[in-house]
C-alpha cells in the first residue's frame, strides 16, 4: 500500500508543473529507508525537495539517507522513534523546515544550528531539557521553533527570550503534558 501511493505520487511529481517527486512514506511502519527507493529515485534525488516519513516507526537515518538527498527545503520526520540525527544532517544545505516533533530526541540536535536556510524546527513533544540558545540566536534565517511539551530547564526559559530574534514556542511552566 506504501509503496503504491508512493509510486502514485512520484508520477504526479512528473506530471505536475514543479517536475519535483514528493516521497511520500508517511504511515507505513517503516523501521529504515527502503534501500530500493535510493534505487528507484537515484537520477532524480537532485530535484527532491521534500520527502515525508511521518508516522513510522523510525529509530535512525542514515548519513546516506542525507547526503543523497542534499537538495531537501522541508524533512517531515514526526511521530517516529528517533532520538539523534547524524553528523551529515549538516549537508542539506537548502533545508527550510524540519518536522521532529513526537520523537525522543533528550539532546537538542545541535547540528540543525549549521544549516543557513532553515527557518522552521519543530521539536515538539520530545523530552528536551538544554537548548543552544547562543547557536539558534546566530542563526541567519530560523523564523520559529517549537519546543512545546518539552521539559525544558528553567534556565533555557529565562536566558532564551531576551537573546533571540525569533519565535520560540514552548508550554507553559505550570502547564503538563497529557498523560499517555
């Protein structure tokens, strides 16, 4: 089923205006990237600009998985099990968003705070306690980031507010997260 809507989608990414495939591997139960689709999207992984692998049941990405897709503007990552991105997350240099909310990240993944383009990080509903708060402060392009239902340290929510320029979204110190 997976792999059909993928297939469906790929074929309107070629017949669509912007030429540009979309995987689409939301909700399939995947434990990994599927080798085969490195295959099948080989010649084209240039003009992949979004890949979606919401839902699944991911505990890692690969530094492949990275580096083949360097042209990635929006990575949509959540409701996995992941926990730390690799090094090579530093190669998607056009990335404008990236979705890890749901996940189990405890260590901010401080290798986003490398990528020029990216404006957008949603990290909600993890168990982050420490931000980089001096490193997302530098960063020329990030507009938003989401650190609701994280159990952020008290000093993350004092120091953050008066050193950054964006929007930095985080609940409330009395406020708890719902109970599973």
């Amino acid at each position: 089923m997976c792999y059909m809507r993928h297939r469906r989608k790929m074929e309107e990414g070629r017949r669509g205006r912007e030429r540009n495939p979309f995987p689409d591997l939301a909700d399939c139960k995947l434990v990994s990237f599927p080798i085969c689709i490195y295959k099948v999207l080989r010649n084209v992984s240039d003009q992949i600009h979004l890949i979606t692998l919401a839902n699944n049941e991911l505990k890692s990405l690969t530094s492949k998985f990275m580096t083949t897709f360097s042209q990635l503007r929006e990575l949509r990552l959540e409701g996995n099990y992941l926990y730390r991105l690799p090094n090579e997350v530093s190669s998607l240099q056009h990335l404008r968003a990236i979705d890890l909310s749901r996940n189990q990240f405890q260590d901010f993944p401080e290798q986003l705070t490398t990528l020029p383009a990216l404006e957008t990080i949603n990290l909600e509903e993890n168990e982050i306690v420490d931000v980089p708060v001096e490193k997302l402060a530098a960063m020329p392009a990030l507009r938003t980031i989401n650190l609701r239902l994280n159990p952020l340290s008290a000093e993350v929510r004092v120091i953050a507010p008066p050193l950054i320029k964006f929007d930095m979204l985080m609940t409330p110190e009395d406020t708890r997260a719902p109970l599973p």
